[in-house]
C-alpha cells in the first residue's frame, strides 16, 4: 500500500519522479557551469591581482586593495552620479510608454493593422547598438544630417548635437526608448491578454467610459506586472547602458556621459587591471540586489503586490 504523497520523504518523491528529474539534470549544469560557478569566480577574483598568465586561483590575494583603488579614484564620484541619472532618466521617461503602446494594441480592433502596427515597433529591438548610433549620426551630424541640412535650409547655423553636453542625454535616451519601446509592449500585452472580457463587458453596461474602463479595470490588471518591472528597474539604477554610451559618448562629453561600464572598460579592460572591473561589478551587483529588496518592501507596504 503506497503512502500519502505528503507523508513520503524528498528521497521518496524524487525516486518517484526520476525520469523527470533525470530530464532536469542538463539545465541544472547548465546553470551550475555558465551562471553560479562565474558568480562564485567572481567573488574570488575581486580580491585578488589577476594574473592572466597564472590564471585565477594562482593570481596572488591582494584583500581590499581594489575596493580602496577604487573608492579613492577621483572620477568615481562623477561616474556614479551619472550612472544613476541617466538611469533615473530612463525609468522616468521610458517606463510609462510601453505601458501606454500595450494599452493601445490591446484596444485596437481591426487585427490586421495591429500587427503590422507590432512588427513596426518591434523591428528596432533586432537593431544592435551599432547601427542604432549610425541612424542617430544620419540625423544629427554637422556635415549631413538630417537634422542640420533641416536647419540649414530654413537658415539656421548648424550644430554639434553629438558633441554639445546639453544634449547628449536628450539623444541617448530618446534613442533608448525608440529601440526598446515596442520589445517592451510584450509582457504588458501578456499581461492584458489575462484580464477577463467579461469585466469590460460589464463596465461597459453599467455606462463605464474608455477611461473609467482603463482606470478601474486594465490598470489594476496589470499592477502585478508592473511593480515587478519596476522593481528590477531599481535594481538596475547603477547600470545605465554600457553599450550604448560606448558608441555615443566622446571626450567632448565625457563630463556627463562618463558611468560606471564606461569606466570598467576603461580602467578594467583598457588597463588591463581585470580585478578591479570584477570588484566594481560585485560593488554592483551588491547594490542591485539591495534596491531590489528594498524597492519589493515598500511595494508590498504601499500597494500589497511586489515581485514575491
């Protein structure tokens, strides 16, 4: 006679479900091989002087002393500053359009034009960094741009947008939202799809507006999805898009483009000081994972939904 399942051991069940556990066993590698053993490499190298030639374990221990090269940088404070303005910038005026774009495909009857309307937004994601810089040089540089012959035309005197400070951060984050918006639109509208029919239905007899509609009934459907999107937002404050800022920014910039992947590249990678870009990621990471916990609390507190 077989026991209750809730009266077997672990032992017990994972006999039980040994094919499926046997099936489990390559992600659980897979896991173990390219995220947790880095995650732990990364620990060690952070305090350590790297050595390429000895490798990671024979790298001599050096204990804090790239923490204290790295908080005694002069830069560092400017790059943190920047890091998490731009950040802030881009949560701020790159949070609510995805949200606005998904509430809009949702409504949208006629099904053909809604998909075309989806490939048109989602086509720029598929862009890498590279390109996305060469269409924003086509628009704004001095010799040919679009904008400037614009200018010129009506009789104004060109300008260097990609190199005046004002507006780098117009142009970095306007180009960051136009790639990413429609990609982003896809958890919102998996979100959406979710919501019964039948409470529009009902709002709609009991003489509910498009607004009352949204306000009381696609909103609250997705307050879920939303906390847990800005929830990790947070917890990416001090990582403000490495790659892009590689390709936009210059020296005539630096003063507000300079951030903390620009800095590792420079300082850890440029350098060769491989320990110290380690160190800077677990400063990072640590701070991620802190927002994160934070940011969920005061979820919770404040609304009664966070990430769990």
């Amino acid at each position: 006679m077989s026991l209750p399942y809730r009266k077997k051991t672990l032992w017990m069940r994972i006999v039980q479900h040994r094919t499926l556990y046997l099936l489990f066993l390559p992600i659980v590698a897979y896991y173990i091989v390219f995220r947790y053993w880095p995650i732990g490499l990364a620990w060690v190298v952070a305090f350590k002087d790297l050595q390429l030639g000895s490798g990671t374990f024979a790298s001599p221990w050096v204990g804090l002393d790239n923490f204290r090269m790295m908080y005694t940088d002069p830069v560092l404070p400017t790059v943190i500053r920047n890091t998490v303005e731009i950040s802030l910038l881009r949560i701020v005026f790159g949070f609510f359009p995805p949200i606005i774009l998904a509430i809009i495909f949702h409504d949208l009857v006629t099904k053909r034009f809604k998909k075309w309307m989806q490939t048109l937004v989602y086509i720029p994601h598929f862009f890498s960094w590279v390109i996305v810089f060469g269409i924003v040089f086509g628009f704004f540089s001095v010799g040919s741009g679009f904008i400037n012959n614009t200018l010129n035309f009506f009789g104004f005197d060109r300008h260097e947008f990609l190199l005046d400070e004002s507006w780098f951060r117009p142009i970095l984050i306007s180009s960051g939202i136009w790639k990413e918006v429609g990609w982003s639109t896809i958890i919102y509208l998996a979100a959406l799809a979710t919501v019964d029919p039948m409470l529009y239905e009902a709002a709609v007899m009991d003489g509910a507006g498009p607004m009352r509609r949204l306000w009381h009934i696609t909103l609250p459907g997705i307050t879920p999805v939303i906390t847990f999107v800005l929830c990790l937002s947070l917890g990416n404050i001090l990582n403000a898009g490495g790659e892009q800022i590689l390709l936009f920014y210059n020296q005539a910039v630096l003063a507000v483009a300079d951030v903390i992947d620009t800095w590792v590249y420079r300082e850890g990678l440029a350098s060769l000081q491989l320990s110290l870009g380690v160190a800077m990621g677990l400063f990072q990471s640590l701070i991620g994972m802190i927002l994160v916990l934070i940011s969920n609390y005061l979820s919770k507190r404040f609304t009664g939904r966070g990430i769990w």
